[in-house]
C-alpha cells in the first residue's frame, strides 16, 4: 500500500523546486519507465500492479489501479510509476553538433525536442536557464526516455557560444537552410515559441537560417519550434552523409 508519505513526496515532484531540492523526478508510463530502467539513471522507487516490477528493484511498492490514479498526473494511468535520481551533468561535448534552446517555455516542445535529438544522433542539448525543466513531468512524457540518450545542460547560453565559431540560428529571414552548405560541428540555436532568439543572442549568431515557406499564400506567421527543429535536423544530418 502507499503511504502518505510516499503520496507526499510524489505529489510534491510535479514543482520544480522540489525536483530540485529532492534531485528526483518522476516518470510514468510503460514505454518510458522501461526506456530509463535501461539507462544509467538510478532508480528510487517503482509503484505498479504489475507484480513483474517487482523484479526491477527492492524498492517495489505494489498499488492498486485506485492508488495509482493517486498518485499520476494522466486522466487514464498507466499501470507504472516510478521515482528517478536526477543525474549529475555531464560536460558539453563542443566538437559535434550541439543544439542550443534559447528560452522556451512549452513542456510538449522541449520533450519531442529532445525526442528529436536522440532520433538524428544530437548527443547535446543545452538549455537556456529560463528554459522549462527537462524533468517536469510533461517533458519526460513527451520525450518517452530520450532524456536516457541526450546529454542535457541548463547553461548560460551567451557564455556556452563562445565555444562555437559556428552559431546558426533559425529567423524568419535569413538564409534558406536549403541553400546552405552545413557543417558537420558547430552550434543551432532554437528561439523562444512566441518571440523567437533574444538580442543578446542574437547578435552571436554567424548565420542565420530559415525555412522557406512554399504555399501560395505564405501567410502563415511561423513554425512550431519543435516542428522547426526536426527540419532543420533532418538537413544538418542530411548534408552530412552526402559528404
């Protein structure tokens, strides 16, 4: 049975400030509790009424469908719950092609983002401080356990373009990244989903890129970010097979 103390300590996981105090977060779901059962994240706690579970770890609270529904944050929970230890960083590898987030705010967008890293072999993220937490419950959702194969940092990210003599950033005007020679290394930075790069990033960046717009109209304002990064994703690593 659950205690009221595990209740708690859950229940106080959904606030970043807790995460951070506790160095814990949350995952739920089959897919992604399997995803970082088989990572190097060290398990705390594993809650299901799977019985199967109990393989994974002593520390194996057995619930009912009720207490579960408790305890998650899904309208329909899935049958497994489990607490992680958030990892130590791990230093920001700059001799390959980094992704750098600058300020944004949707959870949805940060964990396919990061979903989108690990799909085209980007083994680093860095984030922007004012970024949304990687481990708030959304984001590890929506990642499903991409966080176990993406090298994340919350880092100042005037400071961290000064390891890159290449910093792209995506505009609404700029280059199309179709007619764009792309390098192999170098630094891609996202914008903020409503007011795009800030300033003060903005005046470290070498070359600006863009998606072009190939409807008739062109009336649309922008891309969603996430969308934006899978394209610009996919042609970074595309030009790089080709040579």
């Amino acid at each position: 049975m659950l205690t009221k103390n595990q209740i708690k300590l859950i229940h106080s996981l959904r606030q970043k400030k807790y995460r951070t105090f506790h160095h814990m977060f949350v995952a739920e779901g089959v897919k992604v509790v399997h995803e970082f059962l088989n990572s190097n994240y060290e398990l705390v706690e594993i809650f299901s009424n799977d019985l199967s579970y109990s393989n994974c770890s002593s520390n194996f609270t057995e619930v009912s469908s009720k207490e579960l529904s408790k305890i998650s944050t899904f309208s329909e929970p899935n049958k497994v719950l489990a607490i992680f230890k958030t990892p130590l960083a791990v230093s920001v590898n700059w001799s390959g092609l980094v992704l750098a987030l600058d300020n944004i705010n949707d959870p949805g967008n940060l964990g396919t983002i990061i979903r989108l890293c690990d799909w085209f072999g980007i083994n680093d993220l860095v984030c922007s401080k004012n970024t949304v937490d990687c481990y708030n419950s959304k984001v590890v959702q929506s990642g499903m356990g991409s966080h176990a194969r993406v090298n994340i940092n919350y880092l100042d990210i005037q400071m961290a373009l000064e390891h890159s003599e290449t910093c792209f950033g995506t505009f609404m005007e700029g280059i199309s990244i179709y007619d764009q020679n792309l390098p192999e290394k170098g630094v891609i930075v996202l914008g903020n989903e409503a007011n795009g790069i800030s300033k003060e990033i903005e005046a470290l960046i070498n070359t600006r890129l863009s998606i072009p717009r190939f409807g008739s109209l062109k009336q649309t304002e922008s891309l969603n970010v996430a969308n934006a990064a899978a394209i610009i994703l996919s042609e970074f690593k595309r030009t790089a097979t080709e040579k």
